[in-house]
C-alpha cells in the first residue's frame, strides 16, 4: 500500500507542476468568462441605426398595413425600420426593382420587399446583408399581420382592432419538480448540455493523459525499473489514481470559477430584472453529487481502458490506432444523448442511461432534467462499480503483460489473449 500511494504522490505531483496543467487551469476560467461576456455583449448589442426599406406592393393596399406593423424600437428610441419608400401597384415592376437594386449597391437604401400581385405566392426581401435576421423576422411578422387583415378583408370582415386580432400568443414554461414549480426559459437545457460536454471532454482528455503517462514512461524504460521494485497491478492503480487526483483538483477550482461566474451573473440579473434566463439558473446539490458519482466511476473505468492500450503500444503512433477502443463509447454516447434529452424518462434512455459505458453521461443528463426513480440510480450506479472494478482487473492483466513489450505493435485477438495467462 504504501508503494502504491509513493506512485500516486509522484503522479500527482509531477502533473500539477507542469506547465500544461497549470495553463489550462487558468485559461479555461479565463475563456469561459470572455466567452460569458462575449455573449452578454451580443445579447444586448444592437444597432443604433434605423435600417432604410422600401416596398414594392404589387398587391396594392398592403404597405401601409405593413408599416404599421413595424413597431419595434432600438435602444436609442428610433424605430428598427423605416420606410423611406413605397411603390404601390407599379406599371414596370422590374424597372423599379432595378432603381432600388442600384439604390442597396450604392448605399443609399439596405433593403426592398416585394409583396408580389398573389398574395399566396411568397414575398421576397432584397438585402446586401442576409445575416441580418433581426430585420429579416421584424418583417416576417409585419408582413403576415397584412397577409391575415387582407385575406378578412376579402372575405368582408372588417376589424377595428388589428393587433388584438393578429397579436401572438406567448408560452410560457413552467417546469413542475418535487421542490415546486419555477418558469423555463431555456436554463435546464442549457445546464444539462453544459454538463454532457464537460462530462465528455473531462473523461477524454483524462483518460487521455493517463494513456501518455503510461506510453511515456515504456518509452523511457523507465518501467522497467519501476516494475522491478512494485507489481504492475500497483503501478496502474498509482497512476490512475494519481491522474484522478490531478484532474479533481483541475475540476475543483474550475466549478470555483463558475460557481463565482454563475453568482455574479444571478447579481447582475435580479438587479437589472428577474425576466432574465440567469436568474432562474439553480443547480441542486443532488445533481451535483450523482454527476461527481458518475464522472469518479467512469473516469476508473476509461482511465483503466486507456492505461491498457498505453502499456499495450510502443509509440504514439500504435495508440492512436488502438484508442478507439475506449474513445468508441464516449464518441457514441455523444451521438445519442439528444435521445434522452428529447425523452428523458423513455424505454429507451432508461436502457441506454443503465449501461455502463454511457451512464457516466447519461445518467445526470436525466437528473438535470428529471429526477429518475431511485431503484434506477442504484442499479445504475452498482453496474458501473462492477463492470469499472471488472475493467481494472482486466486492464492489470493487459497491463503486466504489455509495459515490458516492446517492438511490436499488438492486435486486439492478442490482447485478449493476454487476459488468459497467469
């Protein structure tokens, strides 16, 4: 016991005084606060400009409806688009098209909408910039209010009221849990994507690094002098559990970062209103707890996995080609995870979330969205104790085998082979 904590001490030691350990640990909380920032900045960016429009009616009687339609307003308290003008029923509809064509080429007008003689056939809008979807869904709005107060006025009904007619219903999400009830505004699903990729890129990039120490130190031979003074057995549980040491201290002060990040922004929103989507952001200390379950389950598990193919192969290159055998499962639970994001308490997440491979993922993505049952958790929890303990052992056989190899590139048939002898 006492070699095998020496190992975990060394480990970890030597990879929170590297430079790319204490870089990322900085950077990360660093990018993640621009990132933040950045999209605070775009979120409440607009421009300071009217954006200048013109319309071709075709249809005739339509403008003037639109434009009333235009309401919104920029910050500054200019309206978003103004109309500086319209063109109804025009002899030469492609004549007046190519004056306002040459009119956006020159600056003097951003856009023109073409409301075409049959109504049922689809408008077109006319721009330089077709990125500019803020424009784009103001007269998407203004245009089918027209559309619906024409097709009643063909049908002779008369409406006074035009927006209490044509105004939009607003949904509104109220999220139904245990503890109560609390308006959705998107913040449950930002906080269970949130922890899928950090749960993804956490087991990869750890597991990972404990494939290279492992191929590193063969490739010194510095192994051998280690396995002459400790079993292989001890020297793999040192090291992942070293590796597990690094990467918690790594996450720890990282959810410092958030946990600062997350409280300052619920500051700044509740004082600028409680209508923002930050101030409804509440992580449970349940969901906390299973995903650092999960994530210490599946960190052995991979870790395990990847340590075997480090000590299997004799260059980088050799681990790169086997590394698919503990990347595959992650790689695929990626690709279903919108499953059980989209029907958290289905057949078919319940089965997959239960496996052991994909419940490290899986399963506190259904805890950020809904509690599951009890007895699901404990099973799944106990399958991924056994099949982690399970892919230890297995990983030690390979593992005894494989770090005093070298030259050869080994085949999956022959490590499997490897398990069997004694």
């Amino acid at each position: 016991m006492r070699k095998t904590w020496l190992i975990v001490k060394r480990e970890y030691l030597t990879g929170v005084r590297t430079k790319a350990f204490i870089i990322s640990t900085i950077l990360v909380p660093a990018l993640g606060a621009g990132f933040f920032g950045l999209i605070v900045f775009i979120v409440n960016h607009q421009a300071s400009q009217s954006a200048r429009i013109a319309i071709v009616d075709e249809a005739g009687g339509m403008a003037p409806t639109i434009e009333d339609g235009l309401k919104a307003k920029l910050p500054n308290g200019q309206p978003q688009l103004k109309i500086v003008q319209t063109i109804d029923r025009p002899a030469d509809a492609a004549a007046a098209q190519d004056r306002l064509r040459a009119q956006i080429n020159s600056g003097a007008l951003d856009a023109y909408l073409l409301v075409p003689q049959d109504i049922k056939q689809p408008a077109q809008l006319h721009t330089h910039n077709s990125g500019n979807f803020a424009l784009m869904g103001t007269l998407s709005a203004a245009l089918n209010r027209a559309l619906i107060l024409k097709r009643l006025s063909a049908r002779g009904i008369h409406v006074e009221d035009a927006n209490e007619i044509t105004g939009a219903a607003n949904l509104e999400v109220i999220r139904v849990t245990k503890n109560g009830e609390s308006v959705e505004r998107g913040q449950t699903i930002g906080v269970s994507i949130a922890l899928v990729i950090l749960l993804y890129v956490s087991l990869v990039s750890y597991g990972i690094l404990t494939m290279r120490s492992v191929l590193e130190e063969k490739t010194t031979r510095t192994m051998e002098v280690l396995v002459s003074s400790v079993r292989p057995f001890e020297l793999l549980a040192g090291k992942i559990t070293g590796v597990a040491g690094m990467a918690f201290t790594q996450l720890a002060i990282w959810g410092i970062c958030l946990g600062a990040l997350l409280t300052y922004g619920a500051v700044m929103s509740a004082a600028a209103g409680s209508d923002s989507p930050i101030a409804g952001i509440r992580v449970p200390a349940s969901l906390l707890a299973y995903a650092a379950v999960f994530f210490l389950g599946g960190y052995f598990l991979y870790s395990a996995m990847f340590a075997a193919i480090g000590s299997a192969c004799s260059s980088e290159q050799d681990a790169q080609q086997l590394q698919w055998l503990a990347m595959g499962p992650l790689v695929f639970t990626m690709c279903i995870y919108s499953l059980v994001l989209s029907d958290p308490s289905g057949k078919m997440s319940t089965i997959l979330s239960e496996i052991p491979f994909f419940s490290p993922v899986l399963m506190p993505l259904r805890v950020s969205l809904q509690n599951p049952p009890v007895w699901q958790m404990v099973l799944a929890i106990a399958l991924l104790l056994l099949t982690t303990v399970g892919a230890i052992y297995a990983s030690g056989l390979i593992y005894r085998v494989g770090v005093l190899m070298y030259g050869k590139r080994p085949t999956v048939p022959e490590m499997l082979r490897w398990l069997r002898y004694s």
